[in-house]
C-alpha cells in the first residue's frame, strides 16, 4: 500500500472519529426541526477505533524514507540494486490471503 492510500484512510478514519450531536433538521414544512438532547452520543466500532489507533501512529512516520530513497538510488546508480523476484511474490501472496479472509 503506497503514502496516498494511506493517507486516504487516515482522512476516513479522522472523519470517523469524531464525535458530534445529532439533530433532526429535516422537520416536515412547517414544523419546527428537534433539537438534539444533552445525551446524544456517538459510538465507534472497534474496527473504527483500530483504525483511529493506526491514523496516529502513522500520523507520526515520515511520508517518505528519504535515507533508504538515497540507499536504492546509490545501488541503481552503482549497478549493485537486485530484485529478489520470489520474495516479492511471497509477500504478495501473503498479501493477497490476508485481505481475502
């Protein structure tokens, strides 16, 4: 998963964690709108919490490794950058099983 997807969760997962009051503001024409009541309350999921824990921890990494950028620069410029095509199917499989359960 690259930054911008990331990224994309992490505005999701901020927007989810707010907590607001609900009021009816929709009231049929001429009716006055119901205000919302003091105990109004919003809950989130635990997966919605999980998500609001993992949007703070990557709130705080940098969005890019400029050290390994110029560790994988050095090696294609000096020739010496390998692929290890098999691990990078691995961990694709990996990948691929873990979002289908």
């Amino acid at each position: 998963m690259d930054q911008g997807q990331l990224g994309k969760i992490g505005n999701k997962v901020g927007e989810a964690g707010t907590t607001s009051k609900v009021s009816a503001d929709t009231a049929a024409p001429g009716k006055a709108p119901k205000a919302a009541s003091a105990g109004d309350t919003v809950n989130l999921t635990n997966s919605a919490k999980l998500l609001e824990r993992l949007d703070k921890s990557l709130a705080s990494l940098p969005a890019v490794d400029a050290g390994r950028v110029a560790e994988i620069k050095s090696a294609i410029e000096n020739g010496n950058y390998e692929i290890d095509a098999d691990a990078i199917a691995e961990a694709m499989i990996r990948l691929d099983r873990s979002l289908g359960d």
